[in-house]
C-alpha cells in the first residue's frame, strides 16, 4: 500500500478532515489531498509531521536483498 492510501485511512479512522488534519501538521490542504492522491511525495520532514498528527511514526527495516 502506498503511503497517501495509508495516511488518507488512517485519517478517516480517527474522524478527522483534510482540513483539520493540515491544521494540525501544519501542512497545507493542497499538500494533504496531493499526498492522498499519489500526486506529490512529501519530503521527509512533511510526512514526519503529518504522521506525527496521525500518532504514528517512521519506521526503517531492513531487508534482505539477493544478489
């Protein structure tokens, strides 16, 4: 799953709006339905926020890659 589909459910999970979830990221409206829609790719510091609005985290692993 892509990451806008990810954050668009898990918006609609907790009841919140675009607009309230910009309002509390601080990232704007356009910004939020872009990344829902796969249209932009937010940078690192942008999805930080907005997922920290989400009450989740960025989260690295590891994998095995076959040569």
């Amino acid at each position: 799953m892509v990451i806008g589909k990810q954050i668009e459910e898990r918006r609609k999970s907790l009841g919140i709006s675009q607009a309230d979830l910009a309002e509390m990221s601080g990232v704007s409206l356009r910004t939020i339905s872009a990344i829902e829609n796969d249209s932009a790719n937010p940078s690192i510091e942008v999805l930080s926020r907005i997922l920290s609005s989400l009450g989740l985290v960025i989260s690295l692993q590891e994998r095995i890659i076959h040569e």
